[in-house]
C-alpha cells in the first residue's frame, strides 16, 4: 500500500474528510455539468492507495496506521506543502506528431494538412511511431497527464509504448475513406482491440477512429454498428473549421453535426474533437445523443480554426473535455496550459465569469475521464483509480494563495508538476521519470523526426494526393 501524505488536495465530491477542514480550506463554486458537487481545496489530506486504486482520502490515516502498528508495511510519499490533484486528461492527441513539431507552423488547416503533413506521414514507419509515441508520454507525464486518448497509425506500436512506460491511453486508428474497403478497416480494429482492450493492466482501451466527415463519411454507419457491437467507443473530428462547415453544407445540405447524426454515427457513443463551429440546435442533439466534446483552445487558435462556443454547450448538458491536439499544431502537450487558454477564450465573449478556475480543472480532469469512458477516474475519491498529480507551489508565481484553484489555472504551469502515480504506481518522482529512459528516447526521436521530415522533402513530396492522407 501507499500513502500520500499532508497534501493540500482538490475534493471533487462527496468525500467525508472527518475532524474539521483547516482555514486554509479553500471552497470553489461554479462546477461543471455532471457534477453535483462543487471542488474545494482541503489541507492535511492524506490519501491512501491499495493496489491501483484510492481506498480512503480524509485526515489522520497516517496517525491511525502508526497507531495501529500498520504504517512500516506502507510506502509514505510526503505530501506537505505540495498541491494534489487528480491527473489531467488529455482527451484528443496524435501523440506522435511529437516527430513533425516546429516542421509546418503559421499555416491554416487545410493547406498545413494537404500541402505540409499528410505528405511526411506517408513516409511514416512503426517504429517512428513507437518513438515519437514515447517521447510525447514523456512531456505529458512531465506535465501531469495521465491518461490521453490518441488517434494516429501504427497503433500497436502506440500500444507498446504506453505498456511500457505506465501511461493509461485510448487509441484510436485513423481510419478514412481512401484506406480500403471500410470492412477491412473495421476487421483491423477489432483485432487490435482483441489483443490491446483492457491491455496492460486495464491501462489501455481501444476506440474506432473515423477522421471527420469530410474524409471517413463512408465508414460512420458500419463503424457505428461495429462499435455498438464491440462495446467501444469512437473518436472522430468534428465540425474544426469554418471552411469545414460550409463544404459539408454544399454536399450534403446539412452540418456536420447533423450529417454524423444522419449517418448513425451517434448510435455509438462518440468523443467529438473540436466541434468549434456548431450551432445551438446542433448542442441540442450533442447532449441529447450523449457525444463528448474535446475543446482544443491552443490548436484552434494556431491554425486560425476559430474558438469553440464552450460554455454554451455546458449550459446545454454537453460533456465538455479538454485536449492538445497533435504537436504540430499547438505546439506542446501541456494540458494545464490548455486549461488557462480556454478560461480566457471563453471570456473574450465579453463575460469574465465564464469558464471559471474550478469547471476549467473538472474539465481538464474528471470530464476527461468521463468522455473517455472513465468513469471510475479523474476524481481523487475511495474506489477511483489512483492517477494522482502531486505539484510544487513554492514558486513565486504561486504566492500570495488567496485562492489556490486560480492560482492552479491562471498561474501554475507544466513545470510545477513534481511527482506522478499511474494506476497506483509512481512514474515520476521529484521531477526524475522511473519508468522511462528520458535521455535516450529525446535523442531517438530527434533523430528520426529530422529524417523524416529530410526524407520527405528530398523526394519532392509536397503533394496532396489521397496516398498521402494522414491521420489528422
């Protein structure tokens, strides 16, 4: 077993904590939809881990177990002082394009897709994959993510690494309509879901990836039904660009939202990435057909994509979740990050009091779990899993705390995550990664990322024919 002790700890829910919460308590309003209870901050927490999982959270355990004569059979991780919070959830990211960051930036969508990124991905390798997989696990984890949901190639390979390094993932293939027969895609999947579905512990599931309406329409009916057949989840992007919505609107006279519906695509239950162009009435059918919104602020800013009405939908009943999006368009992983952007963005709708500090948190953490179909995670609470963030707050852009969940959003960033537990187990340890040989991978990766990239513009192929088409 083990302990996290004398932490200052975010409370999500009804969590009974016992003698009386300390002054320096800090009570949040505001949470988000599906959430009943709102988050406070809570000093001299203890939280006890049995396994994988969170057995008890509330003050004392420490003083019991010594008195009990239990507390040398249980590994103790000083808390005090630190902030302890549930690990974020990077709910939408090809994980590999760590490979392609920094090579096509200041460029929109459509042009940085057809013109720049689909022609390097068609040069991709497994083992570029693997490798430019490890190296984004090493900057989420850095950053205090636990759980990311991936869509890109290779996916076997995606696997390997989150099985070897600790991480918990949802993966996805990128699956279009230019791959091949739309039954031969759906086979795929489901034989890696036969071999990676609640792999690695329980730490990786399996989702369908159809790319967007624009590029997979041919697969949403038959993907649907395959996913309802095979209890997964599907992942696609949806409605992304303003130009996405009016092509879409031209061939089919309806939105994307209304055409994936149309097609059957809402039949499985859905993470919806983007979604930065919808309508109300397009809201409306979201929370009613249940589908999981990802909100990628920095990405939908870099590439001119626009800014997703997200409080609109959370007053809907929409699940909303955060995400990076790929590298090469953001260009780190930092989720936290993600969380302060789309705080601001949602103000600049004139209101300040939109997306307040603790519905940004809960959306960085238990919504992401939820979308992903977590629903015993993202929350530090008895029985959840035990993914647990421990951060240092003894910079000077934490001080002075009048209120810590602020300080956590507006002003903490990726480097003040120092410790970091996976399914009960310590992956980073005072900034120091355990499970992964940092040094090697950054240095493996550069290496083939550069190759890559060299590779493709030696041989000229800045075309955007349909071979090219990449998993974005």
């Amino acid at each position: 077993m083990k302990l996290v002790r004398g932490g200052t700890v975010w409370i999500s829910g009804p969590v009974e904590l016992g003698p009386e919460r300390r002054q320096g308590a800090v009570e949040q309003a505001g949470a988000a939809p599906l959430e009943r209870y709102p988050g406070r901050f809570e000093e001299d927490v203890d939280i006890l881990i049995d396994g994988k999982r969170i057995a008890e959270v509330g003050r004392g355990i420490y003083d019991r177990l010594e008195a009990e004569g239990k507390a040398s059979a249980v590994e103790v991780i000083d808390a005090s002082g630190k902030l302890v919070i549930p690990g974020f959830v990077n709910a939408h990211t090809h994980a590999a394009m760590t490979l392609l960051r920094s090579y096509a930036d200041d460029f929109p969508l459509h042009t940085w897709l057809t013109e720049k990124i689909w022609p390097v991905e068609g040069r991709l390798t497994g083992e570029d994959v693997y490798w430019g997989t490890m190296l984004a696990i090493v900057e989420m984890m850095r950053a205090g993510v636990t759980t990311f949901a991936d869509m890109y190639f290779f996916m076997d390979h995606v696997a390997r690494a989150v099985a070897e390094t600790g991480a918990r993932a949802v993966i996805a293939p990128g699956m279009f309509d230019h791959m091949g027969d739309w039954r031969d895609q759906i086979a795929e999947v489901r034989q890696l879901a036969e071999k990676w579905h609640g792999g690695a512990g329980g730490r990786i599931r399996v989702m369908f990836g159809p790319h967007a309406p624009y590029s997979a329409l041919g697969g949403f009916k038959p993907v649907a039904q395959a996913a309802r057949e095979l209890g997964l989840r599907v992942h696609v992007h949806l409605s992304e660009t303003r130009k996405e919505v009016e092509d879409c609107v031209r061939a089919h006279g309806v939105t994307p939202v209304v055409l994936a519906e149309r097609e059957g695509l809402f039949e499985a239950p859905v993470l919806a990435a983007h979604c930065v162009h919808v309508t109300l009435e397009e809201m409306e059918i979201m929370a009613r057909r249940r589908v999981a919104v990802v909100h990628n602020p920095t990405s939908n800013m870099k590439l001119g994509s626009g800014r997703a009405p997200v409080q609109a939908m959370l007053e809907r009943g929409v699940l909303v979740a955060l995400g990076t999006d790929g590298t090469a368009s953001n260009n780190n992983l930092d989720l936290l990050e993600e969380a302060r952007l789309a705080a601001f963005l949602a103000k600049m709708e004139g209101d300040p009091s939109q997306l307040p500090a603790p519905v940004c948190l809960q959306m960085a953490t238990i919504n992401g779990a939820k979308a992903l179909g977590f629903d015993d995670a993202g929350a530090l609470r008895p029985g959840f899993l035990a993914d647990i963030a421990i951060l240092d707050t003894s910079g000077a852009h934490w001080a002075p705390r009048h209120d810590l969940c602020a300080n956590l959003i507006y002003s903490g960033n990726a480097h003040d995550v120092e410790t970091l537990l996976i399914d009960g187990e310590v992956v980073m340890e005072k900034r120091v990664l355990r499970t992964v040989d940092e040094e090697r991978v950054l240095k493996e990766a550069s290496k083939r990322g550069i190759a890559l990239v060299r590779g493709a513009s030696g041989s000229g192929a800045a075309q955007s024919g349909p071979e090219f088409l990449g998993p974005r």
